[in-house]
C-alpha cells in the first residue's frame, strides 16, 4: 500500500543574518608610543616578525594603571571606519612579591 501525500508545504524560512555587534579585540605588547589622543603597542613573538598597532584614545577609554613608554599593556579595542579605538588599556606589570609573616 502506499500513500501520497499531496498539498503544499510551506517554504522553510530564509536565514536573516541580525545585525553584526562588533566584537571587542584584545592585543598585548609594549608601549612604544603614548599621547593623550593615541598609544602604539608593539608585540613580539620569538621567530616572527614585530607586529605594531596604533589605537586612538577617547573619553570613553578606560585605564587600569597608568601606561608609560615601555610598560606591557593589554588593550581591548573595537575596529571602526576610524581606525581601532582603546575601549580599556590594563597595564600588566610585574607582581608584587608575597608579603611575609
């Protein structure tokens, strides 16, 4: 016995992409250059060539530390038609050695 099933389907629903968010982008390295409207941070890896990024700096930008000239930062930042602007810049410095009792 065999059984046709006749009628229409309906057609499945197209995939819309939602609107992109930018998603926030980390980079770490080595102050190389700081003003207040921008910093250049140089990252080195052993066997590969220095990679160098610029990133502007707004009111919005928040600061854990205060960055200098050869600290070790990490910068979140998001790319725009502008450029890549810090959305928060952490100065990694060394650890403080442990208290003795």
């Amino acid at each position: 016995m065999l059984l046709a099933v006749t009628g229409s389907y309906p057609a499945p629903a197209q995939d819309v992409a939602p609107e992109v968010q930018q998603q926030d982008q980390f980079f770490t390295g080595t102050v190389t250059a700081l003003t207040e409207t921008s910093v250049t941070v140089t990252r080195t890896v052993l066997g590969k060539d220095s990679t160098v990024r610029s990133f502007v700096i707004t009111p919005e930008t928040h600061f854990e530390g205060k960055p200098k000239v050869k600290s070790k930062v990490t910068v979140r930042y998001m790319s725009g038609d502008a450029g890549d602007r810090a959305v928060r810049i952490i100065v990694r410095g060394a650890t403080p050695p442990p208290k003795k009792t």
